[in-house]
C-alpha cells in the first residue's frame, strides 16, 4: 500500500479484517478519507495514523483498538469526522481536539475515556457529539454550548456531575439532547425554551431537582421526553402535552405534585405516559372519543390519586384501542381508584 502515493479516499469499512495497522500507512501523506470501521483490527492505530495530518475523516469505530488518543490528534487540522466509538480507548481526552476547528462530527461513545470533558471542545464546530457510555466525571463545560450548530448531544451513561448550564440556550438547532444515568443535578433552566427543533430530552436518573420550566409552547417536534428517576417537584409542565409530535413521555419515580393536567391527552401521537410514584392528587382527567386512540401504555398507580378512572379511558382497553397497560392504586377493598378496565392494581 505504501507505493499508493497519491491516494485520497481508503475505504476498508465493514469487512471482517483482523490484526494491527500496519505502519506503511504513514506513507499515504495526502490521504483524506480512512475508513476501517467495523473490522477486528486490535493494538494502537495512533502511530501508523497520526502523520496522516491531511485527514478530513478518521473512521476507526468498531473495532478492538487500545490505547490512548494522543496529544497529536490535534494535528489533524482539517478533519471534519472524528470517529473513534466502539473500541477499548482509555484515558483522558487530549486538550488538543482544541486545534480541529472544522470538527463537526466526533464520535467517542462506548470506551473507557475517563477524566474531564475539555472545554477546548468549544472551539470546535461541533454537530454531531457522542460520547455516551464511557467514564467521563466533572461537570459539562460552559464551552461546549458555543457549537450553536449542534444537533446531537449525547453524554449519558457516564459519571457526570454538576448541571445543565444557561448557556444550553446557544444550541438552537439541538434535536437529540440525552444525559441519562449521570450524577447531574440542579433545575433545568427556563433557557430550554429556545430549544424549540429538539426530538428528544432524555434526563432520566439523575439528581435533577425543581420544577420543569412551563416552556414547551413552540416545541413542534419534540417526540420522547423521559424525566424519570429525579427529584422533580411541582406540577406537570402542561405546555408539553399541547406538542402534537409527542409519542412517550415518562415522568415516574420523582416526587410531582398537584393534578394531572386537564390538557394530558392533547397529543394525538401520544403512545407511553408513565406518570406512577409521584404524589399526584385530584382525579385522573377524562378525555375525549377522538383522544388517546394511539395510547399502549399508561400508570398513574403510587400516587394520591383517588376516585374513578374514566369510562373514556376504559374504552381505550377496548378494540380498536390499543391501550395494553393500564395501572392504577385499585387494590383492596377500598381502593384509592376504582378501575375494572386496569390489567393491575397497587395499593396506594
């Protein structure tokens, strides 16, 4: 390979390669695009590739390389696509990412990457950061929300603290925003509301306290929201059942108040609404014949709810509704709710 001097584009992706990079890659000085993902390639890629200073795109995702990512990563001044994902890199994340300013794409999840997030990631051009699924601790820097063009921010699954700073109102164009099983805590900012472009805003088990901002009027495409697993209080954001794309929303195991809002079944999408181990008080809304049709899943058990479930919801447990799970406190002789249509009763 190394008499292919003037090669641009080595596209080995997907294939069932095995061993480690051979160093005649070195020679390649005006390749642009490596791609060998999805392969059986072990060892430390980094000296065989790291002269390729020429690299718009890394693509090593996939495969069971070790080692570090250097400090010489940023010498790849023009690379747009960072993937690394899916391997057994470990250690910290070099400061020098700092220097790629055309960055658009870095894809880092599932490794063992410990140690801060660097704030020197704001001088990048970020759209597309995944880093999910690794050892990452600290907080998320204030940096980071200057990649205005962002749409995809994925940091769960790691050991981060701190909270979701203000400045997240920078990422305007956001669509995927998930900080699943962290160690975050703190208020969702009211600043969220310029988040009007986001499909989904997983935050589920965390250390997130307070009330959810009231702020999804101009939300259009919001689909999966999941808050579960807080310390979530005050009353259900009734804004965010007046978004017409939305599809699951879980608000279970926090520690909600007040009544289930009068709008709840507004969504005509709306398929999960998990709403159980809260403290809800008053009684569960009746809704109407053209309401709910697509609901499979809803739990309003461990709350204070009392009274009856609503003839209009039983319906849904019958064809066409689609309606499978349906709990409620409806145990016991006196139960909180009386619900014949619920599959399964808790005592409250």
């Amino acid at each position: 390979i190394r008499v292919l001097n003037d090669l641009e584009e080595l596209l080995l992706n997907t294939n069932e390669l095995q061993g480690t990079v051979f160093p005649e890659f070195q020679q390649l000085e005006v390749l642009k695009v490596l791609d060998l993902e999805e392969n059986e390639f072990i060892g430390d890629p980094w000296p065989a590739v790291s002269p390729l200073t020429a690299l718009t795109a890394l693509r090593i995702s996939r495969n069971n390389f070790t080692g570090q990512i250097p400090e010489a990563v940023g010498n790849f001044t023009h690379l747009v696509d960072l993937w690394v994902a899916s391997n057994e890199f470990a250690g910290q994340v070099p400061t020098t990412l700092g220097n790629l300013e055309s960055l658009q794409n870095l894809l880092l999840y599932d490794n063992q990457l410990t140690g801060n997030l660097p704030s020197e990631l704001g001088n990048c051009d970020l759209v597309v950061f995944l880093a999910y699924d690794n050892e990452f601790s600290g907080s998320i820097p204030e940096e980071i929300y200057s990649n205005s063009n962002m749409i995809v921010l994925r940091l769960d699954d790691n050991e981060l603290t701190g909270t979701i700073d203000t400045q997240i109102r920078n990422l305007v164009e956001l669509e995927d925003l998930r900080l699943s099983r962290n160690d975050m805590a703190g208020k969702i900012p009211s600043e969220i509301e310029s988040l009007t472009k986001l499909r989904n805003i997983l935050l589920t088990n965390n250390e997130f306290v307070g009330v959810i901002p009231n702020v999804f009027d101009s939300y259009t495409a919001l689909e999966f929201f999941d808050v579960r697993g807080n310390q979530f209080s005050g009353s259900l954001p009734s804004t965010l059942f007046d978004v017409e794309s939305l599809n699951i929303a879980y608000f279970s195991n926090n520690v909600f108040s007040g009544s289930i809002p009068a709008n709840f079944a507004n969504p005509p999408l709306l398929q999960e609404l998990w709403l159980h181990r809260n403290q809800l008080t008053g009684e569960v809304p009746p809704i109407g014949s053209d309401q709910l049709l697509q609901i499979t899943e809803m739990t309003v058990h461990l709350n204070n709810l009392v009274g009856e479930m609503p003839a209009s919801i039983c319906a849904r447990r019958e064809p066409p509704g689609a309606l499978e799970t349906l709990w409620a406190d409806c145990r016991g002789e006196d139960p909180q709710i009386l619900c014949d249509c619920c599959d399964r009763c808790f005592a409250g």
